[in-house]
C-alpha cells in the first residue's frame, strides 16, 4: 500500500485558509447574526468560495469552531489545559506568577468570546446542532472548572511547602552562622582564660622573684649590723 505523502507548504495553506473561514464566519455571527449570516457571505468574507466553506463543515460547526479559537486560540474539544497558551502559564516555575497569569487568561478569554457565546445562546433557540453545541461546550467548561480546581490547589499546597521549606532554609543558616558565633566566642573565653592564667603565673612569679629580693636585702643588712 502506497504511503500518502503530505506537504508541509500545502499544510500551512490549508491551515490558513481554515482560520481564515473561521474568523469571517465569526465576525459575521457576532455582527449579523447567526441565522442571518449565510454560506454565501461567510465566503465573501473569507476570500474564498463556498464550495471552500462547505468543506470546513456546516454552519452551526462553524460556529463551534469560532468560539474555540476565539477562547483559547485553537479548535477542539480537548481541555483548556492543553491549550498551548495555558500549557506554557501552568508550566510556570513561579506559583504566583502562574496563577497571576492564569487568571488573566481566563479573564481575557472570556472578553474576547463573550460576544460570540452570545451569539451561540441566541442559535440555540432556533437551531437544535447548535442547542446541542451548547449544552456540550457547558459540559466541557465544567470539566475545565474541576483541571483548573485540581492545579490550583496542588499549585498552592506546593507554593505552602516551598515557602515552608525556605523558612527551613533559611533558619539552618542562621542557626549555622549562630554556631559559628558561639565556637568563636568560646574560643575567644578559651584564649582569655589561657592569658589570664599566663598573666596568674607571672603575677606569682614576679611576687616571688620581689619576695626573693627583700630576703636577700634584708639578709645584707642584719649581716651589716652583725659587722
């Protein structure tokens, strides 16, 4: 069986010619509407013919595909979470830096596809695809709801733990340093006991040498007196 050869080049067009059908078919949805906005114009709007349309899906799929890239910058069903956008914030080193980031991401996403999730709400009153997109995009955010849950509470029992152990740290080092202190002043209390012993036995020298020398003075006078 021959292998089928793909294209990188023909890839990249196609791949462009599908974002570029999704996007008009978004701005269309949001502006116009979906029930007013047809095949036809979301060609016009694309550059492209409708034959091209019809072969990215129906339009209640279109519509679909619209919300997601405009959500999270790419299509599919998979969660948030291996979004590449969301894979590169939860893979920040930093805990408070990715959960900073996190938010602003969700915050942001929501903005951007507000109005086209509007526009989905609406389809569903008169299109049962589109009711079902719905209720399976709702599904889908839950599930993204409980990953996000699970993230942020190993994220911050991990950011506790962390902060925990650099208090560890960082009263080793102290202890460490006050050790240190300690050996160098018992070493300086050992010198000062040694000078203070040395400076003892000078003391009872130098009295006895003194002691030695008024003996022997006072030897030389009675042996003068004698004379």
């Amino acid at each position: 069986m021959p292998r089928a050869y793909r294209s990188p080049t023909r890839d990249a067009v196609a791949a462009a010619t599908r974002r570029r059908i999704v996007e008009a078919a978004g701005t269309l949805f949001v502006r116009d509407g979906y029930a007013a906005t047809s095949m036809q114009a979301i060609a016009a709007e694309a550059g492209t013919s409708v034959q091209t349309v019809h072969a990215h899906g129906p339009k209640h799929a279109l519509l679909v595909a619209a919300h997601e890239l405009t959500l999270a910058g790419d299509e599919g069903r998979h969660p948030l979470a291996e979004r590449p956008e969301l894979v590169d914030i939860m893979a920040e080193p930093d805990t408070g830096v990715a959960i900073e980031r996190y938010v602003d991401f969700l915050v942001e996403a929501n903005l951007r596809s507000a109005a086209l999730l509007h526009a989905m709400v609406s389809a569903a009153d008169v299109d049962a695809r589109v009711r079902s997109a719905v209720q399976d995009l709702e599904e889908r955010r839950h599930r993204d709801m409980t990953i996000a849950a699970g993230w942020f509470v190993v994220r911050l029992v991990n950011f506790t733990l962390s902060d925990l152990r650099e208090c560890l740290s960082s009263m080793e080092n102290e202890f460490a340093k006050l050790e240190a202190i300690t050996i160098k002043l018992i070493e300086r209390h050992n010198q000062t006991d040694k000078s203070l012993s040395e400076v003892s036995e000078r003391l009872a020298r130098l009295e006895k040498q003194t002691e030695d020398n008024y003996e022997f003075i006072r030897s030389q006078q009675r042996q003068s007196r004698s004379r």
